[in-house]
C-alpha cells in the first residue's frame, strides 16, 4: 500500500487481523524482517495510541504545544524572554530579542497553532478552564482525549488513530468528521464507528486472512464492492476447478489412447497453470441470544423529581420519566452532563441526591459499565462465567463463550491477557449469562469490532425485554433503540423515534413528503439559508473573540515593551505608541462589531 499526502484511509478488519500491528509498523514502533516500510524524509507521523509519556503536572495546554517540538521552543523562549524584560532596568538589547523572535514564532506558524488550540480542545469537548489543570487532574477518557488534540494539533504528515471515538460524545465525534476532512495531513483510521468512517474517510483499507486490499471509496459503498469482489473470487474458482477437472477426465481417458499426445500436452498445461486458492469469508459473529427471563410488569421504572450527582451537586436535576416494558431507550448528551451518573442511580450502583426511583413488579436487572467493573482479571476466562454457576457443565459453559468468540483453549486465557475487544464481550457475556427483562448498558460498542456490534445489534433487536443504552454510536442508535432521552443543560427530554428522528424533531425538520407544493419548497429553501446564515453569523463571533483575545495579548506585550524602553529613545517609543494606539483601536472596532452581533438575530 502507498499512502499519498493529505489521503484519509479507514482500516478495517476483524479483531485480531493485525489492525494495530500494522500501525506500530508505519510509526517504527515494530521492526520487520520480510518486506519494507520506507519513508519519506523528515516524515512526521503521529500515532494516537502511542504511549506520550505523559508528565501529570504538565497543564492541557503546555501538554497541546509539546507536540510540535520545534514551534513550542520559541513558544517557551518567548515566555522566558517576556518575564525578563517585565522586570526593572531590563537591557534594550534582551527586548530585541524579544521583537526578532516574536518575528520567527509568528513566521513559524506560532499564533496560528495558539488559536488551533484553542479551537481543537473546545471541538472535543473541553472548557476554557481545564486548558491550564495539570493533566494529572483529568480522568482516564480525558486524558485520551488530550492525547487526540496533541496529534491534531502536532501538524503531522501521518496521524495513525486507532478507535480515536471511543471516549468522545457524539458532537465531539460531529466535530472530528469535519476536521479531519478539512486537514492537509493523511490519517489512516482504525475505527468500529460505521458512521464515523463514512463521514470522515474516502477509502477503505480491508485487513484479512494475511492480506490488505484497497477500495477506493467510502464506508457504505465498500460494503457492496467487498461482496462483489468475493463473489467473483468464489465465480473464478469454481470455474477453474471445473476446467481442472474437465481436462484431467480428458487425460485420464486419453493417455493411453489414440489421442496421447494431445492429452501429454493438456498434462503440462495443468503443470504450469497457477491454481487460484479457495476465497476464503470471515467468520461471522452468531448474533447474542438474550433471554429477558420473564415478563416484567407493563411499568419498569418510575422516576419522579429525581437529581443526580456527586458532593450534593446536581449535575442532572428535576428527572421526571417512565420506562414501560419493551421500551429501548437511548441516552445522548455531552461527556461529563451525568448520563453514566443516572444509569447507576437507576442501577443502585450510587445513591441520588433526592427524589424517588420506583422499580417495577418483576424486574429482574442487568447493569453493564463501560468500566468493565465486574471482570476479575486475575481469573481465566470460563472460571468468570463458573463464578456465576458453580453447578454449571464445563460443555455448557464453553458453548455459551462461543458465542462471544472464545472457543478452544481461549475459554483459558487469563482476563489480564485479553485485548480491549475481548474484554468487552466477556464483559457482555457475563451480563447476558443470567436472563433479565431490563438490561442497561453504558457504552457496551466500546472496542468491539464491527462485526460484533452487528451481532449486539441483531441480538437487542429479538430481545422483548426494556433497553436503556448510552452510547454514541449513531448506526447503534438507529438500529436499536425507539426512544431518545436527552440530557442537556442540567435536564432531561424525551423524544420518540431513533437517533435520526431525534435530530429531524431537533433541527426542526421532519419526514418529507413525496409531494411538496412551491410555497413548501421555497420555505424550506429559506430555512436552509437562514440556517447557513446562523451557522456564519456563529463563526464569525467565535472568530472575532479569538482576534480580540489575540491583540490584547499583543498590546500586553508591547505595553511591556514600552515600560524597559529606553525612555531617551524618542524613535522608539514613538513605534511602541503608534503600535499601542492601533492595537487598541483595532480591539475597540472588533469589540464593536462583536457587541453588535451579539445584539442580532441572524437568519430571522
């Protein structure tokens, strides 16, 4: 495989096809002894899942600069420098300095990569006030998200993301779709999420049975390639073997015949013609039986006025819903908003701040965390399911695991040992083992590979019982749930239909008619331009608050400067005044414009 610049590549494959060795051997992390991997000179490439050797201490930003080595140490430079000339009496030729190397950083690309930051950790998700917390502050899913910022902010020509969705919300997720297609740099992408690879990709790389082949198209269309090509694999085959077949029968009855030669000359033929090997197909996962164990009562579970949160802090307040029996109910919102802080409250994994739970006659519940809590990693893997049955046959046993890929001596592997994937389908495993007619997942499609979140899917689909999911899988939610509970803004909101009728009932849209009448038609015409009007009027305001922050930085800078100038240097101090006199009038008039759109409503 070549990788041209700037070219976006989606590697697929089954768990355990060689997905994230390959990776490792384009970053140079793995050495190879049959073929070659070469690079182009002074190639940058960054791999998401690398270890980054991170100092707890470092801030997020400090952590973000560090990534592109050679425009961070004039960054540092500056910021020393800058601390110099502030004290008293400080030398004209240290402020210089100063000046010619602001020069360099800001030929260097330097202001350019402090906005980009910026802009990178608000699209996945952060605020403005963990840009200075130590890295040592931040949980596990967002320090891989800090990682994912450092590569996209690095200016890599390669940036190697294995599942780089995984600890994102779904706008977070939105966001990275269009950066990614925006950037000059190549990415080549591991990834389960369907829609994410369509979205962001535009071709496919197929990693299987010890060979890769590329398909110069997006997600949904190599889908229907991939078959194609299978099917005529099989069609050559078949056709070959019965060529093979017709003309050894012509040799066997000829041989000895009248027709000798002819059939000496078919024998060499067959000698040298190059036998096509059998096509082979991937297993594919049998779909997750899951037994509800019983019908429920028509009610499963009532919440009334309930708030959720830690310390007495509410990070969801005034929870008002049912769940009837049958229900598969999907929870989206931000990262941090409180969905997995809900799902244990409603689990009894954690007590709420106030209001009142109502579980319903015969509920027998299932929780599943994305934490994966409930697997002991000292244990082999068939012994986490005997824990649960101690009466159970091993036969029983082992045909259950084979249900979620483990089969022969892998039912004694120790859990340590497991990849991600393999985890969470143990982990699955475990919570399906005993039948239950509510089953809550938090994240459940979390390092499993497609084909198994197929089978989850297919599985959730026959399941009668009540489902309630968080998860950020767009194709999951579409094909598994009927309802979407909102959090957003500290509430929550109901909607009914899958995830894409919630964003149509969200965006205002609705289901198309076949027959649209003029008036309809230049109506939503007009509501298409209103909504690119909000979307410019939008990116405008966030580009003036970012050009404000940026001179006023520069005027600090030069009122430093004027305080250590040589107060005998008219020349200069003049310069410093006519810079300081245009900063400040170019903050007034961006001000001015920004208040003033602030005050509009655009698009009405």
């Amino acid at each position: 495989m070549t990788i041209q610049s700037g070219e976006k590549i989606g590697l697929v494959g089954q768990n355990g096809a060689g997905k994230t060795t390959l990776f490792k051997i384009i970053a140079g992390i793995y050495t190879i002894e049959i073929g070659s991997c070469d690079r182009k000179k002074g190639l940058r490439v960054g791999y998401l899942e690398q270890e980054l050797g991170i100092d707890e201490e470092v801030s997020l930003r400090e952590f973000c600069h560090a990534a592109n080595p050679k425009i961070n140490e004039l960054r540092l430079q500056l910021i020393y420098l800058e601390r110099d000339i502030a004290k008293e009496n400080a030398p004209l030729e240290l402020v210089n300095e100063f000046q010619l190397l602001g020069e360099r950083y800001e030929e260097s690309g330097g202001y350019r990569m402090e906005t980009e930051v910026k802009l990178v950790l608000d699209g996945l998700g952060f605020s403005r006030a963990d840009i200075d917390r130590p890295l040592g502050s931040f949980s596990g899913g967002e320090k891989n998200r800090a990682q994912l910022a450092a590569m996209l902010v690095g200016e890599f020509d390669l940036v190697l993301m294995d599942e780089p969705t995984n600890h994102l919300d779904i706008k977070s997720t939105i966001w990275l779709e269009g950066y990614i297609a925006g950037s000059k740099s190549a990415f080549i992408i591991i990834s389960h999420d369907r829609r994410f690879l369509q979205n962001s990709v535009d071709k496919i790389a197929w990693l299987s049975f010890l060979s890769l082949e590329l398909y110069h198209c997006r997600y949904d269309r190599f889908l229907v390639e991939r078959e194609k090509r299978i099917e005529l694999a099989k069609h050559q085959y078949r056709h070959q073997a019965e060529e093979i077949a017709r003309i050894e029968e012509f040799i066997r009855r000829n041989m000895a015949g009248q027709k000798t030669k002819q059939a000496q000359s078919r024998q060499k033929y067959l000698a040298r013609m190059k036998r096509l090997e059998r096509p082979q197909e991937e297993s594919r996962q049998h779909s997750f039986h899951i037994s509800d164990g019983g019908r429920s009562f028509r009610q499963v579970i009532a919440v009334s006025d309930l708030a959720v949160g830690y310390n007495q802090q509410p990070l969801v307040d005034q929870i008002d819903f049912e769940l009837m029996r049958g229900d598969k109910v999907g929870l989206v919102g931000p990262n941090g908003c409180g969905k997995t802080t809900l799902l244990k409250s409603l689990g009894g994994e954690m007590e709420p701040i106030s209001g009142e739970i109502l579980v319903g006659g015969n509920v027998e519940m299932s929780f599943f965390d994305q934490e994966l809590s409930n697997l002991n990693y000292q244990n082999d893997v068939i012994t986490e399911l005997w824990e649960l049955d101690r009466l159970a046959e091993s036969g029983r046993l082992r045909s259950f695991l084979a249900r979620f890929g483990f089969s022969g001596d892998e039912v004694f592997q120790k859990v340590s040992l497991l990849s991600g994937g393999e985890k969470t389908k143990l982990s699955l495993a475990k919570n399906l083992y005993r039948p239950a007619n509510l089953m809550i997942f938090d994240e459940p499609t979390n390092h499993l590979d497609i084909g198994s979140i197929e089978a989850l899917e297919e599985g959730l689909a026959q399941y009668t019982g009540t489902v309630l999911v968080v998860s950020h899988d767009r194709d999951f939610l579409d094909r598994v749930v009927n309802i979407i509970f909102e959090i957003d803004g500290n509430r929550l909101t109901k909607y009914l239909g899958n995830y894409s009728d919630y964003i149509s009932k969200k965006d205002g849209g609705g289901v198309v008619k076949k027959v649209v009448s003029e008036e309809k038609k230049v109506s939503y015409e007009k509501f298409k331009e209103q909504g690119r009007v909000r979307s410019r009027h939008r990116k405008r305001l966030t580009q003036l608050a970012e050009m404000i922050a940026d001179s006023e930085s520069e005027l600090s800078a030069v009122e430093a400067q004027e305080l250590t100038a040589d107060k005998s240097n008219w020349e200069r101090l003049n310069e410093l005044a006519d810079q300081k006199s245009a900063l400040e009038e170019k903050i007034l008039n961006l001000s001015i414009e920004k208040e003033q759109m602030e005050q509009e409503s655009p698009g009405e």
